[in-house]
C-alpha cells in the first residue's frame, strides 16, 4: 500500500512535469516496470534539470510492432515493448531533439543500468532511447 501510495503522489507530480500523455504511457507499463521507469525519471530529472525528458514509447501492441518491424523501424517481432516491459524516451534542449550519441545519453544509460534496466545504447545495433527490463 505504501508503494501504491507514492506511485500515485510520483504520478501527481509527473503530470505536472510533463504532459498529460506522459502519465498515460507510465500506466500502460507491468507494474514492476512502472516503478523503476518512475525511478529513472526521477533520478533523470535531478541529474539533468537543464534537459527536457520524454517517454517516446512504453508498450505496444503487436500489430503496431509488426508495422513497425515492416518499415524496418524495429529490428525485431519479439519486443518487450509488446509485454509493458520497456519504453523509450528522447531529450529536448532550447527546443531541439537530441541525437542518441549525444550527451546526456550515455549518463542516461548508467542510470537505468544502476536501476537493473537493460540499455539499448550496449546493443550492437545502438538504441540509445531504449530500456527494458532484465529477468532475473
């Protein structure tokens, strides 16, 4: 009840932060995930204040992956995007998108990492937007 709790005051606060859309991509996560993608943001926020964090993505539906994988836009049929098990976020800076071989992704990396996330920017095809969670 008390991680339920601050998730709810998290998400308050989240809404305030970003837009409405933001929140409904948090709740579309397996709740295991909500509340380490609730971590990173945090944890996001305070390291970077200058920078401005999006989630891009959060689950999708197999139908959207397959389009996806057709437009060759994805690199698999099997994402942990399909099961609310991974998102994708984007930095904004005076109004500009930031490239994923920019700063401050890699920091950005190591902190989803500390938080147990797989990182795509260590794929050998580099997603450096891209976290998922990793099985134990």
């Amino acid at each position: 009840m008390k991680k339920l709790l601050i998730i709810l005051i998290f998400l308050n606060l989240v809404s305030s932060a970003y837009p409405e859309s933001q929140e409904s991509k948090l709740s579309k996560l397996q709740p295991k995930m909500m509340v380490i993608t609730i971590h990173f943001l945090a944890q996001a926020k305070k390291a970077f204040p200058k920078y401005k964090l999006f989630l891009a993505e959060t689950y999708r539906t197999q139908k959207r992956q397959d389009y996806l994988y057709g437009k060759k836009r994805t690199w698999t049929k099997h994402s942990k995007h399909t099961q609310g098990l991974a998102f994708d976020i984007y930095f904004v800076k005076k109004g500009r998108i930031l490239e994923g071989n920019e700063a401050p992704y890699k920091e950005l990396g190591q902190i989803g990492k500390d938080l147990g996330l797989t990182w795509g920017g260590d794929w050998k095809v580099r997603d450096y937007g891209h976290f998922e969670y990793k099985e134990k």
